[in-house]
C-alpha cells in the first residue's frame, strides 16, 4: 500500500510542478494577448476625463498608463472604474494596471503593488469663501465632504477623528454639497480644488487653506505579487524620467499652457514607505 501511495506521488508531484511552472505570470499573459488593461477613473480631470470636443479619454494618468503600454510593446485599453473599485478590480484580474488618483498608503500597499511614484500631491482643504475657517484646526468637529474610498477619506478622518467625514461618489458630487452648505469643507488633492476654484459660480466663490495636510505620492497599482510586471513598468517610469518624456507629460497637463501653471516639484522614483 505504502509503496503504491508513493508510487502515486511520484508521478502527481512533477505534473504539478509542470503545471506551476507552465502559468504564465500577468507581465507575459498582457504580452501574449497584445493589450494591457489600464482602469482608471474617467471623471477626474486633468488625470483621466472624455474630452468634450473627441469624446475621447484623456488626461495624465492616461498618457502615463500608454507611455507604459508603449514600453511594454502592447496596445492599451481603458476600464473606467469608481473609487471604491480601484483595489478590487485590481484583485480579481479584470484591470492588468490601475492608473486611477491613487495614493500610496501602509494599508494598500499591503493589498497590492505600488510602482514608482509618478505624481505627487499636497492634499488641502476647500472651504467657501464667506467661511470664518482658516485653519485645519478650525475644522475639529465640523463636516468635511471627500471621495468615498479615497485615501482623502481615511486621511481626513485620522487627521481630524473628531470630524464628521461624509463620502461622496467623487469629487464633483462632494463640491456641489459644499455649494449647498451641506459640508463645511471639502478635502481633495491641491490640483482638484484649483479646479473646482476656477468653476466657482460668481455669487458662491470658494477658497483653498494655504497649509497642507499632508503630502501625498501617488503609484499605479499592480496586483500583490506580480512583480515582473512591477520591474517592467518601474523600468518604463525610470525612462520616462531620464527621457524627459515624464516632464514633458507633465507639463502638458499642468504647465504654463493649462489653467493650472504649476512647476513640477516631484520627481519620478521610489516611493518611501512610511
């Protein structure tokens, strides 16, 4: 019996180990299809928005997300994915990359991968122009609207626990709350809030804390694991940095030419953990 048990044994090990070793990593299944599945948010300009005139998506996060597919030799294909659906699409494999305003934490980063950084945000706070609120403290025990399952949700609420921090589908939504003082404050990336400034309505002007509450690095996301796929696309950052590519993508979107006129203050590398 025992010599038949063993017998067995011998010839299921090596056929499992054929069968371990003939699955193919993501890197090599997103070469062999010719498509790399980028999800990304679709509502976020500049980042990620249809362009009014093409009806086509555009933004940074989706020039960045082809200059990685371009590297990877591939074509690249858009999902548009809510906030809170950023991770778990990643998780279950329906997103091969998520290039989606996503903010490096402990927390994520032990549910999935995060590259190199390739953009970099102070977050701040948005209040209406007629409020007495000054400072971060001001906002103790007030209502602060921010991005359901954003990390500007749970940033906001560590920062100020005392606070109630209401979530909404995404930026747009939280603004038009403040808009209609159903929030004292509005919590997002610096850049969101210049935007959301600039389309104030004239007789409901808003303003920006000058302070930060904290500066925020943002990644793209890979699944926990994949760490060829991790080396090929930190691999297409780096070169984008040397190239000057990252810089001239940048500044296409942020620069002296756009509404916003900001300078780079970040460069494109590794992301210290915390």
């Amino acid at each position: 019996m025992t010599m038949k048990i063993l017998a067995s044994l011998a010839i299921a090990l090596p056929i499992a180990f054929s069968a371990v070793a003939a699955k193919a990593d993501q890197l090599e299944d997103i070469k062999a299809r010719g498509t790399m599945v980028c999800g990304t948010l679709g509502t976020s300009q500049p980042f990620s928005f249809q362009d009014n005139a093409t009806r086509t998506l555009v933004g940074y996060d989706v020039d960045v997300c082809k200059y990685v597919a371009d590297k990877l030799g591939v074509k690249v294909e858009y999902k548009l994915l809510a906030v809170a659906a950023r991770i778990p699409e990643l998780q279950s494999g329906r997103v091969d990359i998520v290039a989606a305003n996503l903010g490096w934490s402990k927390d994520r980063a032990e549910q999935i991968e995060f590259s190199h950084r390739y953009y970099t945000t102070p977050q701040k706070l948005l209040v209406r122009a007629d409020s007495d609120i000054k400072t971060i403290e001001d906002l103790a025990e007030k209502r602060i609207g921010a991005t359901k399952g954003s990390s500007s949700e749970r940033v906001i609420q560590e920062r100020l626990p005392n606070a109630r921090v209401i979530g909404y589908a995404d930026s747009p939504a939280a603004f038009l709350s403040l808009q209609q003082r159903k929030v004292d404050a509005q919590f997002a990336s610096e850049l969101v809030l210049v935007r959301l400034v600039n389309q104030s309505p004239d007789g409901s002007p808003t303003r920006i804390l000058d302070k930060a509450v904290v500066d925020e690095p943002w990644g793209l996301g890979i699944k926990k694991g994949e760490l060829g796929l991790l080396k090929a696309v930190n691999s297409a950052l780096d070169e984008a940095e040397s190239s000057g590519e990252g810089q001239k993508i940048y500044d296409k979107w942020f620069g002296d030419a756009t509404d916003y006129k900001l300078k780079r203050s970040f460069t494109i590398g590794p992301i210290a953990a915390e």
